[in-house]
C-alpha cells in the first residue's frame, strides 16, 4: 500500500510540472522564432553584400576539405570522381545577437540561400559541376560565425602519367577558390594543412597516401589547392592481364623445344603473335590516348612482339638448315667446327651414333674381289676339261660382278648423303637449343626488369 501512495505522489508532480514544461518549451520555440524575425527581417539582411564593417574591410573564409569516398578515376578520360565535404566558415557580424535576449538560444539555422556565401566552387572540374551538390542548411552562432557543410561530387581532370601503368601512382588535385571575389574582398584560409579522411570509404582500386593542402596567391587571386596522392592496386591487372601475357610470350620460347618434323613451330609463333596483338588492343582501351609516355605493360608488350618475330626468323632458319641435304647444300667447315665440334659439348649434347650400313658390313666382314680375279681364280682353279666352259662363263661372271660393283658404290653414295643429312639435322637441332637459353635468359631478364623494379618499389 505504501508503495502505491508513493507511485501517485510521482504521478502527480509529473503532471504537475508538465504544463511549466510545455511553456518553456513554446518560450524557446518562440525566442528562437522571434531570433530569426530579427537577424532576417527587422535588421533587413540582405545576402547579395559582403558582410563588411568598411569598403576596404577583407573577409576571412576558413576553408577545409573532408573527403568521403574516392568514387573512381578513369584513365582515358583523365578525371578523378570524389564524393566531398566542403567546410567552410566565415563571420557575419549582421547576424551576431546577445543571447541572454533570447532565452540562452546561441545557435540557430538557416537556410544556405538566405545568406551570404563566399562562392568557392572547383576550377578544374570536368563536367561543369562547379558548386556543391547540395544547398545543406548553415550554422549561425551568437557571435556571428557561420558554418556551412556542403556535401558535393566532384568530377575534376587529373593529368594521368601512364608510364609505370599498372603500378603507378598518380597526382590529382582539386583547386578551388572564391569565382567572383579577389583576394582583397575574400581571403580564404586553411584549417588545416591537409584533406580529412576521418569518414573515409576505402577505394577497391587506389589508395590515398596522402593529401596535403595549400594556399596559392597569384596576383589577386586566391587559391586553395588540394593534392591526392594516389596509388593503384595492381592485383586486379597483375591477375588479369600481367599473368596471362607472361605465360602466353613465354609459349614462344617452348618453339624451340619443337621438333623440327612436327610442321607446328611457325603456327606457335603466329598464335602468340596474335594474342599479344588482342593485349595491346586491350591497354590501348584502357589509358589515356597520349603520346608523351609509354606505359610499362606496353613496353613488355612490343618487346613481346619483337621477341615472337625474332623467334619466328630463327625458327625459319632452322627449318631452313634441318631440310638442307647434300645434293643442295655442302656444309662449310666453320659451321662443322662451331655446331659439331664445339657447341654440342657446351650445351651437353651427344650426337647418336648409327648403326653400320649394310654395305660397310659387307666391306668391313667380307673380302672383296674384283672380276679379274674372280676370272683367274676360276681359270687357274677348274680343271683342264672345264677350262672351256669356264672360258665361256667368265664373261657373265664379270659382268654380275660389276653390277654388284655399281650396287656397292650407290649405296655407298647413298650413305654418305645420308650421313651429311643427319648432319644438317644435328645442326638444326644444336641452333634450336641455342636459342632455347638465349631466348629464355632474354625473357627472364626483361620481364624481371620491367615489372618486378617497379613492384618493389610501389610496395
């Protein structure tokens, strides 16, 4: 019971003190209404004119940046988009007040078209978008400070320099400044000497290193220049594009690991010809269409294509040598010394030795008699009553054997030409070899060059 008679004493005091509530609540509604009436409309403020006390009176704009999202920066149109905070802060003594007249009521706010604005607006903007997105409401303190938080989307050109594409790093900057008042009637200052990034968004594609801001005076003129330095992260291009032009340029090299009898080593080259031509068509979309530079990948790309083309001519003179035969070609001695004699123990090679023909069995396992011989032998042999018919085979004898003669001789000659060829074939395999190493040192070197020096030193 006691309990109860103490929830309806609470009770009543509530409602009790709830109409003194309500009317401090209308006393604030209305000093605040009676605030505006006064700075607005009895003191007859005018936004048009510059809050100056005399002609020659300088006002001061505190300017600061807050960016909140790199939206993109596109390459072919040299623009960066950025989702932006413009602060901005100045004093206006027509609209200072005391406060204590007012029921302790020190700030209000206004409508941004109902005062007077410095117009900072981006001078290098892309789109025509000079002003803020936004007319938010400004801050008006008793003492006659406003504050203005536009918040804006900003399309401003960015100079690209594509020559470490894609590991590069890229200046951009956003100039800003007062479009109708000179540096006698707005000054405008920095807050502070770079753009904030409390309510930054991360960027999938760059990084902000830094922001730095400065205050440039040229004659009259004032400006407030921001600079974004940004670097790219290149996983997307290493993934996409690096990785997949490496393994198709170093298809090339695997032409000289081609036999020579496959017919496939000139088709290899022109697939991966074409394929980096596909490549270079696709940088060509993405950067800017500028002659002052060449971006890394490519340089990698028409070093690819010189490398194909060179591999192409070599793969044709060793197609060329491994066809050579003895009937239309005699190798030279330098080129037996070099590719038979000296390079072959250099890159391990061992020519294979081949079997003894059928003929040099037959002179090296059997005697060889000339028809002469065969004729005495058989006359000084046979007995005297078959001299006469020996006489008479005799002939037919020396004729069989110079046929077999002739025989022996072409296949000889068969032979020696067939040794010459395999010659010409170890020659063109002893060059396939060579340019094995040298074409895949010169790859490794230039590729390593190129894109790991710039990796390192972007990471």
């Amino acid at each position: 019971m006691f309990n109860n008679m103490r929830h309806m004493h609470i009770a009543q005091g509530i409602l009790l003190c709830l109409p003194l509530l309500v009317q401090l609540g209308a006393h604030g509604a209305e000093s605040e209404e009676r605030l505006v009436r006064m700075l607005f409309d009895e003191r007859g403020y005018n936004p048009m004119t510059r809050p100056s006390r005399w002609l020659g009176d300088v006002t001061r704009v505190n300017f600061s940046l807050t960016i909140s999202q790199l939206i993109s920066l596109t390459e072919k149109e040299e623009a960066m988009k950025t989702n932006v905070w413009l602060g901005q802060s100045w004093f206006d003594h027509r609209l200072a007040w005391d406060s204590k007249l007012f029921g302790g009521q020190s700030i209000i706010r206004a409508p941004a078209e109902a005062v007077w604005k410095p117009d900072i607006v981006l001078f290098n903007n892309k789109d025509g978008q000079y002003d803020v997105a936004l007319f938010t409401k400004v801050l008006i303190s008793s003492n006659g400070q406003v504050d203005w938080l536009p918040p804006a989307i900003f399309k401003s050109g960015c100079a690209i320099d594509v020559i470490q594409f894609p590991f590069d790093r890229q200046n951009c900057s956003m100039n800003f400044g007062s479009w109708t008042y000179d540096s006698q009637e707005v000054d405008v200052r920095l807050v502070v000497d770079r753009a904030t990034m409390d309510d930054f968004k991360p960027s999938g594609e760059w990084d902000i290193l830094d922001s730095p801001g400065r205050r440039v005076v040229t004659g009259n003129q004032v400006r407030v220049i921001f600079d974004f330095i940004i670097q790219r992260k290149p996983l997307f291009y290493i993934i996409n594009l690096i990785i997949p032009c490496i393994l198709t340029s170093s298809l090339s090299i695997l032409v000289f690991y081609l036999p020579s009898d496959c017919g496939e080593k000139i088709g290899l080259n022109m697939a991966v010809l074409l394929a980096m031509t596909v490549f270079l068509l696709l940088i060509a979309d993405i950067i800017p269409s500028t002659s002052l530079a060449v971006p890394l990948i490519g340089k990698y790309l028409i070093f690819t294509m010189i490398f194909v083309t060179m591999t192409t001519v070599a793969t044709t003179m060793v197609l060329n040598v491994h066809h050579r035969t003895a009937s239309t070609h005699e190798m030279p001695g330098w080129i037996r010394f070099v590719f038979i004699d000296v390079l072959p123990g250099i890159l391990r090679m061992e020519k294979e030795e081949e079997e003894a023909t059928p003929s040099e069995k037959l002179q090296n396992g059997a005697p060889y008699f000339s028809s002469d011989q065969v004729i005495d032998s058989a006359g000084s042999d046979a007995p005297r009553e078959d001299r006469g018919s020996s006489r008479r085979l005799g002939p037919e004898i020396g004729k069989a054997v110079k046929n077999l003669k002739t025989i022996a001789d072409f296949f000889k000659s068969t032979d020696e030409d067939s040794e010459v060829n395999d010659e010409w074939q170890f020659v063109a395999q002893v060059i396939d070899k060579l340019c094995l190493y040298l074409f895949l040192a010169v790859c490794v070197l230039v590729t390593v060059g190129l894109f790991f020096q710039p990796m390192f030193l972007s990471g």
